[in-house]
C-alpha cells in the first residue's frame, strides 16, 4: 500500500479473478498485481459470490463456463449483491448469443481466451460495453 500525498495510505484497486484454471489464475492474478491490483481469486462460482460477500471487489473477470454454475449466473448474482461491481467476462467458447447475454447482465465487456492482463485492463478502461470484442 502506497502513501498519498497527505500521507494517508492509498487502497490498491480490488480485482476478483474467476476461473477453474489454476494456472491461468496464477499467470494473470501476478501480471494484474504488478499493474496495481489487489487480486482476489476464487475457482468456482460459490466461491466467486462469497469473495463478492465479503470483500465487494470494484471488479471482477468471470469465465463463462466454471464447475458448479454459468459465469452468466455468477455475473448476475454478484450485480444484485455489489451493484456497483464492474466485470469482464471471459471464455474460451465465444459466441455472439453470450456476448450479448453478459452485456445485458451488465457486463462492462467480454474478452475471449487468450487474453492477458493488458486485455484485462483495457476493457475495464472502456466507459461502456462493446458486444463487438474479438471473436476467435
């Protein structure tokens, strides 16, 4: 934690990576930490919505397809907790039918693997969702 000029210390920025990927969590949750983020991860989406519960992350990168519920449904529920949230979702399976489901769950935008800690960071500096990402 950095000081700000008042000397009053500054909150790094809460992010929560959701994906069953060990190491892809491992990769990506170090790189977003280098760039400023304290980086929550969880590997499932119960777990997701208790980080969300309890730590009210002001992000979240969700995968689509995680083990025990869609990352549409981990979107939605963890919206209706922490309205204020802001997430990329994330897959490995693009199609337009779930692009445009997460943006209508509020999604802010949605990334398709591989995406790496500066694709991250560059849809979270977009100020609205864009249904029109890359597709593989």
């Amino acid at each position: 934690m950095n000081a700000s000029a008042t000397g009053a210390p500054i909150r790094a920025p809460s992010l929560l990576l959701v994906d069953d990927d060990e190491l892809l969590c491992g990769a990506l949750s170090r790189a977003l930490a280098r760039r400023g983020f304290h980086v929550l991860v969880a590997h499932d989406g119960e777990s997701a919505l208790a980080a969300v519960r309890a730590h009210r992350p002001e992000q979240a990168v969700v995968d689509l397809r995680l083990p025990d519920r869609s990352g549409l449904q981990v979107l939605a529920q963890a919206r209706a907790i922490h309205p204020a949230i802001r997430v990329v979702m994330l897959t490995g399976h693009g199609s337009i039918c779930t692009a445009v489901e997460a943006i209508k769950l509020g999604a802010v935008h949605y990334l398709t693997k591989p995406a790496d800690a500066d694709d991250v960071m560059a849809a979270f500096r977009r100020e609205r969702a864009d249904p029109t990402c890359r597709w593989p």
